[in-house]
C-alpha cells in the first residue's frame, strides 16, 4: 500500500514536469569567482547602449571586476572618470565559458543591483544565433524602475506567453518571437517592489532561481529573509516543486521550450542608455530631465560629463550563480570568446527586452550617445504597440 502510493506520487510529480531535485553542476562564488566567465572587450553594439564592455586585463585594472573584502563579486560601471564627449563610459559585460541545457537551475544571489538613471542592468541566459537559441531576461531593470522585469525571446513565431499561467507577476506582452528587427519578447513584471534597486539592496538582497526544463521556464524572487532553506543552506541540490508559485511561469503548453531553447550560457552585463533606458520617453517616465529634450537626453545627462559619482549605485554585487541540472554533466565549451562576440556582425543577443541586434545604427561610430532618430523611433514604436497588441494564444494540450 505504501509502495503503491508512492509509485503514485513519483509518478504525478513527473508527469508534471516537476522532476524532484537537480544537482550541482557549477558554482561561481568567491575568489575563484571570475576564473570561467568570458569577458566581452568591446563596445555595446546590441542595444545601442553608450558603454564599452572592457577587457579582463581592463576590467581588472580600472577595478571595474572583482572579488571585495566579503567574499562578493562586483561588477560595476566606472564612476571615477570624467568622460568627454563622443566617448563611452567603460563596463563589464561576462558570459559563461558553460553552456547549461534543458534540466537545469541558475541561481544568483546577490547584495545589490546597479541602479540609477541611464543604467540598464541585466542577468541573462542566452543560446547562440539570437534570437533562434533562446534568450532568458531574469533580471531586468533600467533607470529608476521600481520592479524587475522577466522575458523569453525566441524565434519562430508560435512561442507565446500563456495568459492562464500560475505566476504572481503582471503578464505584459503574450508573444515571445523576436525576430531580427524585433519585439520586446513576452514579458512578466514582477509584483515584488524590492526586486530591485535600493529597496533590494535595503531588504539584504536576494535570490533569483530559473528553472530551465522542457514542461517549461519557470522564475522566482525572494528578498534574503525568505530565500527556501535548499537554498540558502546551500545543500548540493535544489528542489523547485518545494517553492511555491514562481514570480514568472512560461508553461510548454504555449511554448515548446524544446523546440526553441538551446543549452544556454549565462551573461551578467550592466550597459547604459541604449535602445530601452534611453529611449527619449521611457526615460523620462522616471528619471528627470536637464535642458531641451532631444534623442539623446539620457546620454548628455548622465554618461558625461559628469565626475561618475551619479553611478555609485550601478554596481552588482554577487554573492554566488550557481547551475544545478538532472541533465547529465555540463558542457564545457568556449563558444563565446571576445574575439567571436565582438566582431560579430549579426546576431549576437542582447538581453533587453527591446533586444536585437541593429547594427546598422550601431555601428556608425562617431558620437557615442548620437542614435538616429529613425531608430530611436522604431524602437519607441515597437515598446508602446507591442505592449499593447492582444494576442490568440494557441490552444495546445498539455502533455
Ligand atoms: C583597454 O585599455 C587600453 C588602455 O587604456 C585602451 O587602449 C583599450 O582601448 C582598452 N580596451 C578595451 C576593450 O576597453
Ligand atoms: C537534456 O538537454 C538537452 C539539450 O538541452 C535536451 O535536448 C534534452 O531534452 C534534455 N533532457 C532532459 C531530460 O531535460
Ligand atoms: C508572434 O510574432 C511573430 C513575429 O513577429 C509573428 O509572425 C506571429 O504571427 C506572432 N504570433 C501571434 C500568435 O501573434
Ligand atoms: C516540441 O519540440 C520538440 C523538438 O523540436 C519535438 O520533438 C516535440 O514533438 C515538440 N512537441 C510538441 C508538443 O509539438
Ligand atoms: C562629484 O560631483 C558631485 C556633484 O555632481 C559632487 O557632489 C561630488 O562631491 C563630486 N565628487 C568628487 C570626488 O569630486
Ligand atoms: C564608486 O562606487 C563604489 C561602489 O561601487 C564606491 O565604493 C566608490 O566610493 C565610488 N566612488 C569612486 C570615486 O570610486
Ligand atoms: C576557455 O578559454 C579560456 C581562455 O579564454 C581558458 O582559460 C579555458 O580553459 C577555456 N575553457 C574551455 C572549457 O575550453
Ligand atoms: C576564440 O577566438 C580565437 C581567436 O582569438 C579563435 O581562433 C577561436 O576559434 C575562437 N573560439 C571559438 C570557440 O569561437
Ligand atoms: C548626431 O549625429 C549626426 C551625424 O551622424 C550629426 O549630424 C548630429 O549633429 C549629431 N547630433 C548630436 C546631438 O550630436
């Protein structure tokens, strides 16, 4: 009898997709923290933004990248510099040298988010090709937005949000196909207003985990005083179905998470303006302005200048990510090198949630905050509509 419910409840527990404990596969924590990330040595040409993301050697000698005196990796803007017009403002963007596939669990928990007017942080997962591997938006922010934002962005065009979904999150835009010249991805806000910015900071920080699983991506939030005991006890597994409802649920019963994720690799950047924080109208929605309104406010504003003392909080300060899987072993691979990531010339992903890949008005050069208007424009368009637009969803059987 005994047996036989069991067989029952193991049995219910994986036709669900809620497939007990995942296992440690990696950790990046400490003074070891930095060894197996990939730094990206050039500037943001994905959103536009007004940053050049330095070199390791770079990163390490102007401080931007490094392990503080309580064991936590900073990753933050420069905010000792002066910068001169057309210039850009130095900061780090790092990927992982693994790629993580379906059946696995990221975790970051951190002490503090950047935050600030024209900073645009973002933890992230994403496959290569963009937007054909896949594109996780775990944390999403930009000036002072008072909650994290989520988004998947796929190709394709029938991976959709479900608007029947079990999430506490506000379900923004339904359609998760970005294609090049793109949309916002489908998006969750969050309900919890220390998510990000000094609130998290004030609240100790917290805890991000994504469950990245073929029934489905699921995400939660927790501030440190509510972080799940598997996890904040740090046990060498974690159990997702013991966490209650998650912030964000994209369930397979809308989108065939294997169909359109690839193992991922996981990004933690900080750019500045570019396409989302520095859209002219977005901005102001929360940050003020200082002389005529014009396309690149956010950049004159902030960006330079200035003795960089307004990014003082555009800092992460990690206290470990960590890859749990039920997925075999991890794949070592270094298919993001700085050289790869750099040059390339088309669909490198971006981590926004106005994200593709537009280089053709990034690529001008010249004035780093100069966008041309048509795209500002476009991208101003594509943010507002998107948001706006009512979608079908398709009816799929689950399972
Ligand atoms: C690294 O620093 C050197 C010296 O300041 C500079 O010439 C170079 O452009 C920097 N590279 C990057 C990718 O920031
Ligand atoms: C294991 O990962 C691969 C690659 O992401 C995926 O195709 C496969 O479905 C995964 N298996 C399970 C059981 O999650
Ligand atoms: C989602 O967006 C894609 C790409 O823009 C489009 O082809 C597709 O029709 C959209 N799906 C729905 C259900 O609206
Ligand atoms: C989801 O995609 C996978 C991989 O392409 C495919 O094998 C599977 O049949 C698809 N599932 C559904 C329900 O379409
Ligand atoms: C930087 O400028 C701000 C005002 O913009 C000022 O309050 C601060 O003292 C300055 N810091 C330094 C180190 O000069
Ligand atoms: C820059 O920000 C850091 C926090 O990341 C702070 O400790 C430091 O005092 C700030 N100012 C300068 C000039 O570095
Ligand atoms: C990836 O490249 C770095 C150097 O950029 C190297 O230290 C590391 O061992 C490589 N990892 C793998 C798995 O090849
Ligand atoms: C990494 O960059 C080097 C050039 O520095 C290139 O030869 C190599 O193929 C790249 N690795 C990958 C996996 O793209
Ligand atoms: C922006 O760049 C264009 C040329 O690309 C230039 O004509 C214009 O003056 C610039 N605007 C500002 C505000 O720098």
């Amino acid at each position: 009898m005994k047996t036989a419910l069991l067989a029952t409840s193991i049995l219910s527990l994986s036709a669900s997709g809620a497939l007990g404990a995942y296992q440690l596969a990696k950790e990046y924590s400490g003074q070891s923290f930095f060894d197996d990330w990939e730094f990206y040595g050039a500037p943001d040409l994905t959103t536009d933004g007004d940053v050049n993301w330095v070199t390791e050697a770079n990163a390490t000698a102007e401080h931007l990248a490094y392990v503080n005196g309580a064991g936590h990796a900073i990753i933050k803007v420069d905010n000792s510099t002066d910068v001169p017009y057309p210039d850009k403002r130095d900061t780090v963007r790092i990927t992982t040298e693994d790629t993580f596939p379906l059946g696995s669990v990221f975790i970051i928990d951190a002490y503090h988010l950047p935050y600030g007017c024209s900073v645009w942080p973002s933890f992230w997962t994403k496959g290569p090709n963009w937007p054909d591997g896949g594109e996780i938006d775990i944390i999403e922010t930009i000036n002072l937005m008072k909650t994290n934002q989520y988004a998947l962005h796929t190709g394709g065009t029938d991976c959709l949000a479900s608007s029947s979904a079990k999430q506490t999150g506000q379900l923004g835009n339904t359609n998760c196909s970005s294609p090049t010249g793109g949309q916002a991805g489908c998006t969750v806000t969050e309900s919890s207003d220390s998510s990000v910015g000094l609130a998290f900071a004030a609240a100790g920080g917290g805890v991000y985990a994504t469950q990245f699983d073929t029934s489905g991506i699921n995400i939660w939030f927790w501030n440190r005083a509510d972080i799940p005991s598997d996890i904040s006890s740090g046990a060498n597994s974690v159990d997702p179905s013991t966490w209650g409802e998650p912030s964000a649920a994209y369930p397979s019963s809308s989108c065939n998470i294997s169909e359109y994720f690839v193992p991922q690799q996981l990004v933690l950047d900080i750019t500045l303006c570019g396409n989302w924080a520095g859209d002219p109208t977005i901005y102001a929605s929360t940050c003020p302005v200082n002389g005529t309104p014009n396309a690149n406010t956010c950049y004159y504003n902030n960006v330079i200048n200035t003795n960089g003392s307004n990014y003082d909080t555009a800092y992460f300060e990690v206290s470990y990510v960590k890859a749990f899987t039920t997925n075999g072993s991890v794949a070592a691979t270094n298919v993001t090198n700085s050289s790869t990531t750099s040059t390339s010339a088309s669909g490198s992903a971006s981590g926004s949630a106005a994200s593709s890949t537009n280089t053709a008005s990034a690529g001008s050069g010249g004035a780093a905050g100069n966008t041309s208007g048509a795209v500002s424009a476009f991208w101003h368009k594509a943010e507002v509509y998107v948001g706006a637009a009512v979608l079908t969803l398709a009816a799929w059987t689950m399972m």
